[in-house]
C-alpha cells in the first residue's frame, strides 16, 4: 500500500544491496559498481510532497557490482564487491579512506564485529577479520574456514561473538577471541524430517 511507504528511491540501476546509515541516510549497494547515499528523512522539504528520497552522492571506485554494505559509523561506510575488494568510505568526502585485499571471490557480506574490527565473508569459503583502527589499520588479522563452501551472510551478536551462514545450509557462531579457525560456540543446522 502507497500509505505504508515513508520514501521511495528511484534508481537507474538494479540496487543489490541497502543498509542503514544513520536515522535520516540510507546507502545502496548498485549493478554499476557504485555505492550511492540516500536522504531519506521525512521532514525535509520536498520530500513530504513527493516521497522520492533524494540523492546525496554517489561513490566511485569498485570495478564489480557492489553486493556487500555496512555502517562503521555514522561517517564512514564498508562496502564489499565481486571484484574482491572491501573499501571504507568516508561519506562527508565521497573518498574511499582504507581498501582492504585478501579475498579471493566475491565479498558477499560486510559486519562490524566490535569496535575497530570488520568481518568479510566471501565466494573464497573464509570470513576474514580485519583490523580497521589502530596500528596495525587494514591488517587481516584472522581468517576463518567457512566449512568448504561460499559463505553469503553474517550477523553480529555481540562484541565477542558473531554469525555466519551461506551455501552449507547451516549457520555458525564464531567467538572472536578465541585463537582458532572453527566455530567456537555453535553450528546450527536446520531440522530434517
């Protein structure tokens, strides 16, 4: 129903991937290789007519569609590509401040863990663990099995513990402290019967 919809963003390209930027920014992950911001705040003017959200910026530098995206905060962005990358963005720039290599497939999902720590999870079965402040800044500082298969989804638990999910039809949970590279608390796996 049209009375349901608070904003409405119209794209040229196929949108892979949306996530949340701060209440009133919303950022979307494109077939054309780019990352675009969207304002989508309810109060500004113009927008309470029209209900279109309008386009802050668009970032450029991914040379694959961009499928991966997550807030690091409320000025910076990560988002992940089928060309293999992880860059963060500064959205106040448009500038790519950090790119991150290592994967050997497609960044299908972005999280961050704790503070200063990202986790990617790729085409290539692994998670990798990124350090994204501090000294050792664009470090991968751990690399997980991801069972064998292409992880495609992560979620953040807490700050010790996140999940991971993809084409093995099971879900894990990872404790991020702990020095080895198998799940440390769960596999799920769906129920048979």
């Amino acid at each position: 129903d049209k009375r349901d919809k608070i904003a409405h963003i119209e794209n040229d390209r196929i949108i892979r991937v949306l996530a949340r930027v701060t209440d009133t920014v919303v950022a979307s992950g494109n077939a054309d290789n780019s990352v675009k911001l969207w304002n989508v705040s309810t109060t500004e003017e113009g927008l309470k007519w029209s209900k279109r959200a309008r386009q802050i910026s668009i970032l450029t530098g991914h040379t694959g569609e961009v499928v991966a995206l997550c807030a690091v905060s409320d000025t910076v962005i990560a988002s992940g590509s089928l060309d293999k990358l992880i860059k963060l963005w500064d959205i106040e720039t448009g500038e790519s401040s950090l790119q991150l290599e290592g994967h050997e497939d497609v960044v299908h999902a972005l999280t961050v863990v704790s503070p200063g720590v990202l986790a990617s999870a790729s085409g290539d079965n692994t998670i990798r663990l990124w350090s994204i402040h501090g000294d050792d800044t664009g470090a991968c500082t751990r690399t997980l099995d991801g069972g064998g298969l292409p992880v495609l989804a992560l979620g953040r638990i807490s700050d010790t513990h996140f999940a991971s999910g993809g084409s093995e039809m099971a879900a894990r949970v990872w404790d991020r402290a702990q020095d080895h590279s198998q799940p440390s608390v769960a596999a799920v796996k769906p129920h048979t019967a």
